[in-house]
C-alpha cells in the first residue's frame, strides 16, 4: 500500500544520505517498491544519487 512504500521510501532516502550506504538495505527496499516495475530513467529520475559512485 502507499504507506508502507512511503516508508521505503524514507529508508532509501536515509541511505543515499550516508557517505557509504548500506547496498543490502537499499536493494532489498527498491525490490519492495519497484515489484510493479519502473524504468531505469524514471528511478533516475525519482532517486538521482543512484548515479553516484556510492550508488
């Protein structure tokens, strides 16, 4: 439901925050909110630090 993605969300937020995010928590929380699918430019898009080298 939308909360619990809301949730995710703010994880993965709090994880691009951090000079080395935890990469076990962010993939297993983008699996829980992408399970319907999202393109790679829209994830760009919504999560741009996935283009950084830590991401």
């Amino acid at each position: 439901d939308a909360s619990s993605i809301e949730g995710h969300v703010n994880v993965l937020h709090i994880q691009y925050s951090k000079m080395r995010p935890d990469t076990l928590v962010v993939k297993d929380r983008m699996q829980r909110t992408f399970a319907d699918g999202m393109t790679v430019e829209d994830t760009l898009k919504k999560y741009p630090f996935l283009k950084t080298p830590s991401g």
